[in-house]
C-alpha cells in the first residue's frame, strides 16, 4: 500500500481512528518530579558554563599584550641598544671613562637593581629613559671629539 503525505485533511480521519486513553492519575506529579530533578544539573552546568567563561577571559586577559607603561619600558630598552651600539662605533678603543660614563653604570646598576626586586614598568620607564639621555650625552661627546681630533 502506498503511504499518502499527511496534510489537514488527511490528517484528522487518521487521529481520529488512534485508539483513546486516560493516562494515570500519578503521570502529571512524575513528570514535575523528573523536572524538579533535572534544574539542579541544568544549573550545574551553568555555573560550570560560566566558569570557562572567566577562565577564557582571564586567559585572554594574561596573554593580550602588555600595558602601555610595560610597552613604553621595552621601547626605552630597544633604544638604549640602538644608542649604545651607536656610542661604541663612534668611542674609541682607548677612551678614558668620564663623569657620564660613570652615570651611564649608576643608572645600569638602579636598573639592575629594579630588575632583581620584579618592579614594575612605570618604575622601569624613567630609569631607561635617564639611561638613553646618558647614552646621547656621551654620542654626543664622541661626535665632538671626532670632530675636534680632525
């Protein structure tokens, strides 16, 4: 026999002939009851939803990049490289230390000094940035005295 689609019409002759029952008088108290047991794990799982939430956001959170101050510290870092590597092209072999190199190793010992204790960027910052001007005054006497020797 071939089955028809069922449409409206087709579809009440075909209920209408389905067999007719009471259901039992405890079936509406045990569906309430599989319900009431069912909340409890539904919010388990929630709060277990919500809790790879903030892990996800607290791991998003320790990866983005660093803070402004901790950024500006590592771009005062690169530039006291530059401006080093610089210095030591224009100083000559035999050069006698002088007031700013002994200022330039005080500053290298406040930051060495701030690195061991952990400190922070925003107390990182000012001392790259005293170390970058000692290494521009000292280019700055080396250029001179380039200059003067000629």
């Amino acid at each position: 026999m071939r089955e028809q689609p069922l449409n409206d019409e087709t579809l009440h002759p075909v209920l209408a002939q389905l067999p007719e029952f009471s259901a039992d008088a405890d079936l509406w108290p045990r569906i309430v009851a599989e319900h009431a047991k069912r909340q409890p794990v539904q919010r388990r799982y929630r709060w277990i939803a919500v809790a790879a939430a903030a892990a996800v956001v607290a791991g998003v959170i320790l990866t983005l990049p660093r803070t402004k101050t901790e950024s500006i510290a590592l771009e005062g870092q690169r530039e006291s490289q530059a401006l080093e590597n610089e210095w030591r092209a224009l100083a000559p072999a035999g050069a006698r230390p002088t007031a700013d190199i002994a200022r330039l190793y005080l500053i290298d010992a406040a930051l060495q000094s701030a690195y061991d204790r952990g400190a922070e960027a925003d107390e990182l910052q000012p001392l790259w940035k005293q170390r970058n001007d000692a290494l521009r005054g000292l280019i700055l006497t080396a250029r001179t005295d380039t200059v003067t020797r000629i």
